[in-house]
C-alpha cells in the first residue's frame, strides 16, 4: 500500500474503507498490533515526545487524521487521498467487523458513555459482538484488572478513548496483555456515538 512520510512520520495513504479492510486483515493475521490516527496535533507532539514518537513508528498502521495532514502532505508533494479520522471511519470499520464476525471492546469516556456506544454498535451492526466496555477513569493501581477485563473478553479488537497521545503511549506499554489481535486510540469517538 501507498506510504507517505511527514515529519519523519510513516502514514499509509488509504482511504477509510481501504483501512478498514486492512484492519480485518490484521485482526486475521493473529499478531498484536497497534493503529494510530495523527493529526496535525499528533504529528507536534511526536516531535517532542519520544515516547510517543516511538508508538508511532511501531504502529502497524498510521491513518492520515484531518485537512493539516493534507496540507503538510500537498506541500511535500504527496497527495493523501483521504481525511481518515475515527468518528467518520468507524461506520466503515463496524461494517467490515461485521461481515468478519468479529468483536470488540470500548475503553474509555466518562461511565456510561462505552456503553451508551456498546448500545450504537449492537443496534446499527448488530453482527459485530460487542466483547465488553469500560469507562476511562481508573488509577494506575486499577490497571491490571482493567487489562485482565480486556483479555478475558477475547476481542478481536479494542478501542481506547482517552485523547491523544496519552491512549497512543498505553496502547504501545500494553499491547501484548490485551489479547486483541488490534488495538486503535480514537479520541473523542466513543462520546460521539453515545447519543
Ligand atoms: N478520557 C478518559 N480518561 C481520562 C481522560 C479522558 O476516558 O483520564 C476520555 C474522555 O472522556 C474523552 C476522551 O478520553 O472521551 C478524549 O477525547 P478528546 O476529544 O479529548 O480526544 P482527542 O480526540 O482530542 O484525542
């Protein structure tokens, strides 16, 4: 597939449905890997950050996020095809979720809001299991029981919403615990399809 590079960032040139197809390819392929969005945000931090930077460069995919990647990518000649963010691929991911067979678990938001977005899935693709959800608001000390939650759910796939860079950094220091075969930080996504 089609790599582009900003900042020293490798982004995969896809479309939301083409990343959506890759992501049931990965789930299929049986490893532990990372997704990442950057948006122009990301791509600043990354700069400064090199534990973040780090997470990025081992991501299996990198999803070009909003118009400022677009931009920086016309400037270097390298023309993205699409503003892929979370909240308009998500749609795309649950259907092919659903044509697979495949399950998920939502981490994350405010309590109530990963189940309101549980409710979203199961009405609108009902054939993606939803494996579990947990709120995002737990200490450290919390943290082996809520990773232990993910395992024992089985998910194909997990989504993280605590912002970035902060869901970036914990999905790379736990992404062989989860069990998911996929793990994606998705920022605001999850209080977006809560209602
Ligand atoms: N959040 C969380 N735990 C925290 C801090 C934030 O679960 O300790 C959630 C918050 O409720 C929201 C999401 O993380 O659902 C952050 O969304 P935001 O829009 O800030 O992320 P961005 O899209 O800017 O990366």
């Amino acid at each position: 597939p089609p790599i582009i590079h900003i900042l020293g960032i490798r982004i995969d040139n896809l479309t939301m449905s083409e990343a959506s197809e890759r992501i049931v390819d990965l789930i299929r392929e049986g490893k532990s890997n990372q997704v990442c969005f950057t948006n122009a945000d990301c791509m600043n931090i990354s700069v400064i950050n090199p534990v973040y930077r780090a997470a990025l460069a081992a991501a299996r995919i990198t999803l070009a996020d909003g118009i400022g990647i677009r931009i920086a990518g016309a400037m270097l000649d390298q023309n993205v095809c699409e503003n892929v963010n979370g909240t308009d691929m998500f749609p795309f991911l649950c259907a092919a979720l659903g044509k697979a067979g495949m399950s998920i678990y939502l981490l994350g938001g405010k309590p109530g809001i990963s189940e309101a977005a549980a409710a979203w899935i199961t009405e609108h693709h009902p054939a993606v299991r939803v494996a579990g959800y947990h709120h995002g608001y737990f200490s450290k000390d919390e943290e082996p029981g809520i990773i232990a939650g993910i395992r024992n759910s089985k998910a194909d796939i997990m989504l993280l919403a605590f912002g970035a860079p902060r869901q970036d950094i914990w999905i790379s220091e736990h992404l062989n615990e989860f069990g998911t075969k996929v793990a994606i930080g998705v920022g605001g996504l999850l209080d977006f399809y809560s209602g």
